[in-house]
C-alpha cells in the first residue's frame, strides 16, 4: 500500500515535472520567435521606425 502511494507520487512528479518542460520549452520558442519577428522589423523598417 505504501509502495503504491510513492508510485503514484513518483508519476504525479514525473507529470508535474514534464509539464514544467514543454512549458519552458513552448516559452522559449516563442521567445526566439519574437526576437526573429522584432529583428526583421529592424531589418525591414530601420532602426528609427
């Protein structure tokens, strides 16, 4: 019984902690994005616009 309650502590972590991932991962991702799009701004309009 004990053992079954560290498991399903164990895959609530687990989720918790892959959930954590993607999440930084999608962040970053769109990060990068932004900076791509806020550069090709630059590129396109100059730096005064």
């Amino acid at each position: 019984m004990v053992l079954d309650n560290q498991q399903k502590d164990y895959q609530l972590c687990n989720r918790v902690y892959m959930t954590a991932n993607i999440h930084a991962l999608v962040s970053d991702t769109l990060g990068w994005a932004f900076r791509l799009l806020d550069h090709k701004n630059i590129v396109t309009h100059g730096v005064d616009n």
